[in-house]
C-alpha cells in the first residue's frame, strides 16, 4: 500500500543493473522514416493520415525532424531522429500533478497511463517536444487488429503519450535472463527504432556496461547532448554531423564545432 | 466631496427590495436568453466530455489556448471582489458601500465559472476531479505537491471559500429584512438564512467583527490567488512564460480588469435597478480614478514583462515576443489590445465628464475587458507555438473551434445568469451598509458648529 508513495522520484535514488540509454548518430541518419514505422507497429499507436499532420496532431512517439541547409541547387536535407529523451533531470516530470510521470530505476522516464488525466503540463514543459497528446481515440483499420502488440497497452482517448525505450521489450529481455540463467549480453535487446534502423544510426545500449556499444560511440568527440544547456541531463547522446565540405553556419543546435565539442556523459549514479 | 441625498430607511428598504420580492416582465425575457446560452453550452460541455477534446482547435503546440486564457481571464475579474470590499472596507473609503456586494457576487460566480475552464480543459476530467480533489487516501496516493496545478486548486478555492463567506456575512442583516417583509416559500428560505439576526446591539457587533477580520484575512489571499495562477505558467519551462515578474504583472492586471467588470456591472445595475439614488455619478468617478492608477500600473509591469524578455538577449524569447508583435497573426491582435487595454480607455477617464458619464464608463470598461482577454491570449498562445529551439515542430496557426467560443459565451452566460438570480433572491445593494453609510454622515447642530452625530465605534 505504501509502495506507492514511498517510490523514489529522484534519478538514481535507488542502485540498479542498468540504466538504459541510446545513441543516434546524426550522420548515419539517411530520414527513411522506418523508425518512425517501427515504433508505430511496436506501440500500438494509430495510423497518422493527412489530416492529422495538417492539424499538427499526428501521433509519433519518435519523429524525424528535416531541415533543409542552403539554396537551391545546393541543397542538402539533414535529419534528427527526435524522441523522448529520457532525461535525468526531467521537466516533465514535477509539474504533473498526478505523479502519472515517474523516473524508474533504470533510468527511464515512464508515463502512468492509468494515472494521467490530461492536464498536458509536461507536454507544455517539454523542450523537446515529443509528448504526444492524444487528441482522438485510437483506431485501427480491421486489417491491423491482428497486429496490434498485445504487450503493450492501447491508450484510451485523453492522455499524453511519449516513447517508453520499449519497456516491454526491456521486461521481456529480463524475463528471458532469467529464465536462462546468463546476463544478456550488449545487442541482445533492441527497442523497435533501432532494430528497424537500416543504418544502425540508433543504438540502444546500458550505460552501466562499460564495454557497451553506446558507451564507446558516446566517448567520441562528436557526442552531444540534444539542448544540453537547459540542464535536463538527457539519457540519449547525439553524434553530430561529419561534413568534410561542409562550411556555412550549420543549424545552430547541431553543437559546437568538433574540435570544441566536450565529451558529456550521462551521469551514472549508484 | 460627494453630493449626498437623505434616503429614509423605510425607502432604502423599498428600493433595494423591489426587485427580490416583485419580478418585472424583462426578468423572464433575461432568464430566457441567457437560458438558451447555457443550454447550448452545456450540449457542448457535453459533447466535450463525451468525444474529448477532438473538436477543440488544439494540437501538439498549442496543448493550452482559448480555454486556459478564459480561466485566467475568469479569475482575474474575481479580483474585483477583494480589491472593492476587503481593500476599501478597511481603509474606510466610503463610496465602496453600494458597489461591494455587487463585487463579491462577481468574485464568487467568477471564480466557480473560471474553475470550470480547466477542469473541462483536461483529457479526463472525472480522472481530475478524482485525482486532484478528493484525494486517494485509501491507496496512499497522493498528488504530486510540486506540480503548481495542485497549488491552483488550493489557493482557488480558498479564495472562493472565503468569498462565500464574505458574502454571506455581509448578507445576513438584509435578509432578516427580507424576512420580514416576505411570505411563503421565500419567508421560510430567508428566515433560515437569517440565523435568527434581531438587530440586537451584540449582533450587529459580532456581524461587523466578523466582516472586518474576513476582510483582513482575504487579504493574503488576494494577493495569492492570481501569483499561484501565474506560476502555471511562470514555473514552465516555455521561453515567454518563464519569467519572475509574472505573479506581479497577473495580479494587477486582474485588479485592472476587475475593477473594469464591477464598472461594467454598476452601469447594468444601475439601469436595470433604476438605482440613480444609490450608484451615483461619484461612484463611477471613483472608480474612474482608480482606474487610471491601476491601469498605469499594469503598464508599467507590462512593459517589464517585454523588457525582461528582450533584456535577456536569449533567442528564444526575443523569437516569442517577435511572434507577439510582428507575425501574423498575432501582429493584428497585438496593437488591437493595446488600444483597448489601455490606450483608448484610460487617456478618456483622466476626463472627469467621462468619469462621471455611466455610458461612457460603461463602454470604456468593456473595452478594457476586451482587450484584457486579448492580453491572455497573447501572453499564453505564441510562446507555446514556438516554444523549441528547433523549428521543425512550430506552429504558427492555431485556429479557434466554434465549441471553444460557444464554451466562452456559455461562461459569460453562467457569471450573469448567477449575478441575475442572486439579485432575484438577495438584494444586490447592501441595505444595511446604505443605512450605516446614510447614518455616519448625519451631522447634528451644535450652537454653530456642525459636528458628526454618530462617531464610529
């Protein structure tokens, strides 16, 4: 009864194996969308027609941003996959009301379906914009009931959703270790996203395993965090753009200069 | 000094009473009209809660819009209630006494319309009504006390709670009047309202210490209620919403636009009561006067709230105030409500024919009302639009449903169809306080000087 209101809110309040994270390299990022596809057919969450993109209010739990840099003829596309970015220090997370938004112990800010009445502060208060608000009920054509993932929860009509790191899929890969009795080794789990990446630009990873994939890609110079200066301690590091012919003013959010870039790890603590 | 008339109490009596114990013609054709508002609002406040906020105009920017900005809007004319009586009653300032209760009426039902707004505004309102105010205590579980949504509630209520009673002492001595001068039904509901009031002298002093210590204790409250409303929006991370100087800025722009709505309800008052003995040319003068120095006021925090945002150099709040100003469409709506917030109104009340005018003052308060709605929307609707640092997600157009309109229509209808049934059952102009006001200044002759007959105790 009590574990409720004795649950630690804080990051890292409790010691845990993990602490999940991913790493989306910028540069391998060609914007084919099949992220975007992916975590739609994983999640459960309903088709965005035209209509709802015009109406601003497609439902994507990770989207890719697409900017265009230079005049036309020479013009380059670039694209940022952006998804929730699992922040340590969260806004969205002491402005609901309702506590529907915790931080678990691995790292992961996880949204309260049950609990979430749809007041969407933390949708206002997110920087980077990737709470989601249902606006409609979800629905499916009949062709796709056989495919809805019955692992994870149909929303109903009236709350915010965000990207959960595929917790189902995290669950699943530890219902399986113990099952079998041996850790999971670095690649075994994947989220949707980076499993459907044809470039492997998103890897997802444990920041606790040092040997891990994203912990090597994220010691690189080109690692940033995505508005690291508000302060929200993300879980996800960005790989910035390599452009050797590349000499106009960039997209300002793309970090420093690679000569400049600091290395900014997630902290790990406990 | 203001003109004076002797009334006599058997007059104030039937003046003020006229209208809780006889119903003219227009009262039904009234009801009916604002009858039929509510009614179409309330099939929408039905269609809402059945279908979601689907039909709003919302989207994935603009999660808050024309629903927030009728609360703070709401809430903001509820100022008036506290800044006429609770202010002016302990400072002595002795034009208040008619204008009070009409003021806290406006406070209360204003205040209960306003908390409709984002109640209906959240995806699962039976879910916030039960989250929020009752609070799960079988399960241990709590709202999270550092959201300033769960502070809103509380400090809202508070002050509706306190008005209640502000109101409800203030009103006891009129109606054991209108208990004796009743039959029936209506004499069975006053006389329980009444709680047996004699006029017996230690009555009447527990009724005045009362009020005087509600008035003192309202005070704090006063001053809270619009700070916490702005932490709504000043606690967020939204570059244009982030900004210290909000609570102040909220809360002397709801004693600007409150005091414009208790301008407003005078005049209908007046016309409709036919009370030219009671709201005269001084009152409407008076509150012309105060007027214009809370209305500079506001302007001048206004100015700080565009200062601080360019001061800061940072991008992104110049960005917003640059969509304020300058982007359509927002560059129509902008000088719009500076000209009737401020630039039109207040140069015409430093004219003391337009003070003492009720069709101007009238007219003028609407205005200003007009323009404070704006106000709202403009500080509340453009920095969501642009809130990223990235562009990709912005959006600048958000289009207003015909159900949002209807649902601010069925909120004006609800705040005057409560002021109209108050003033059907209670008499809207304080009777004893006339009487109170109308005695402390009867002088008496002595020899040849004139001296007060009464000395307040």
């Amino acid at each position: 009864m009590a574990d409720a209101a004795q649950a630690p809110v804080q990051s890292g309040a409790v010691d845990s194996l993990h602490k999940w994270g991913m790493v989306i390299d910028v540069d391998l990022c060609t914007g084919c969308q099949a992220c975007v596809v992916a975590c739609q057919a994983e999640n459960n969450i309903p088709l965005n027609t035209a209509d709802h993109f015009v109406k601003h209010r497609a439902m994507e739990w990770i989207r890719i941003e697409r900017y265009w840099e230079g005049e036309f003829p020479n013009v380059k596309a670039r694209f940022i996959p952006v998804t929730c970015q699992h922040c340590g220090n969260a806004p969205c997370e002491p402005v609901c009301p309702v506590y529907a938004i915790q931080h678990s112990t691995e790292g992961l800010n996880v949204q309260t379906y049950n609990r979430c009445v749809g007041t969407r502060y933390c949708g206002n208060n997110c920087p980077y914009s990737v709470r989601v608000f249902n606006w409609e009920p979800h629905r499916w054509p009949e062709s796709l009931h056989a495919q809805l993932n019955p692992d994870v929860t149909v929303r109903t009509q009236g709350l915010i959703e965000k990207c959960s790191m595929c917790l189902q899929r995290i669950n699943r890969a530890k219902r399986e270790e113990a099952r079998q009795g041996r850790p999971m080794a670095d690649g075994d789990l994947q989220p949707a996203c980076a499993q459907a990446c044809p470039t492997s630009a998103i890897v997802f990873g444990d920041w606790k395993d040092r040997n891990s994939r994203i912990n090597r890609l994220a010691n690189g110079t080109r690692a940033y965090h995505m508005l690291d200066e508000l302060g929200t301690q993300p879980n996800l590091v960005y790989l910035k753009k390599v452009d050797p012919n590349y000499t106009g003013h960039g997209p300002e959010h793309a970090g420093a200069p690679a000569q400049h870039a600091t290395r900014s790890l997630p902290v790990i603590s406990g | 000094m203001q003109e004076w008339r002797e009334l006599s109490s058997p007059k104030i009596n039937d003046d003020l009473l006229k209208f809780p114990l006889h119903t003219p013609m227009w009262f039904w054709v009234a009801a009916a009209g604002l009858g039929t508002v509510i009614g179409a609002g309330t099939i929408s406040f039905a269609i809402m809660i059945g279908g979601g906020l689907q039909f709003l105009g919302y989207n994935n920017q603009a999660q808050w819009a024309v629903l927030i900005t009728n609360f703070v809007f709401w809430i903001g004319i509820s100022h008036a209630g506290v800044m006429i009586s609770a202010i002016l009653r302990l400072t002595q300032a002795e034009w208040r006494r008619p204008v009070t209760r009409g003021a806290e009426i406006l406070t209360v039902f204003s205040l209960a319309t306003a908390m409709l707004m984002p109640i209906l505004h959240s995806g699962r309102p039976w879910r916030t009504l039960y989250w929020e105010f009752p609070f799960d205590f079988s399960r241990a579980i709590w709202p999270d006390v550092r959201s300033a949504l769960v502070w809103d509630p509380s400090a809202i209520f508070t002050y509706l709670l306190s008005s209640v009673m502000f109101v409800y002492v203030a009103l006891i001595p009129d109606l054991s009047v209108a208990r004796d001068r009743s039959l029936g039904v209506m004499h069975a509901i006053y006389a329980a309202a009444a709680m047996g009031f004699q006029g017996t002298k230690r009555q009447w002093r527990l009724q005045a210490i009362a009020g005087i210590l509600l008035s003192a204790l309202i005070l704090p409250v006063f001053v809270s209620v619009h700070s916490i409303v702005s932490w709504d929006f000043a606690m967020a991370l939204v570059p244009g919403w982030h900004s210290t100087v909000f609570p102040p800025y909220f809360v002397i722009g709801a004693v600007h636009s409150g005091v414009s709505a208790v301008a407003t309800l005078m005049a209908i008052l007046r016309w409709i009561f036919h009370l030219e003995d009671y709201i005269t040319d001084d009152h409407f003068d008076s509150l012309g006067r105060l007027l214009v120095v809370v209305s500079t006021t506001w302007l001048f925090f206004f100015g700080m709230d565009f200062y601080y945002g360019i001061f800061s150099r940072d991008e992104m709040e110049i960005g917003i105030w640059n969509l304020r100003i300058f982007e359509p469409p927002y560059n129509v709506l902008f000088p719009l409500f500076l000209l009737t917030a401020y630039l039109i109104p207040v140069p015409l009340w430093l004219f003391r024919n337009v003070r003492r005018s009720v069709k101007w003052m009238f007219w003028t308060s609407i205005c200003v009302n007009v323009g404070m709605w704006m106000e709202r929307y403009i500080l509340i609707v453009p920095p969501l639009s642009n809130k990223q640092a990235f562009p990709f997600s912005w959006v600048t157009v958000y289009q207003p449903q015909p159900i949002e309109w209807l649902l601010v229509a069925f909120t004006f209808a609800i705040v005057s169809t409560g002021i109209l049934v108050f003033s059907k059952i209670f008499p809207i102009i304080p009777l004893f306080d006339i009487k109170e006001g109308q005695t402390l200044r009867r002088v008496v002759q002595v020899g040849r000087r004139t001296v007060p007959g009464v000395v307040r105790d």
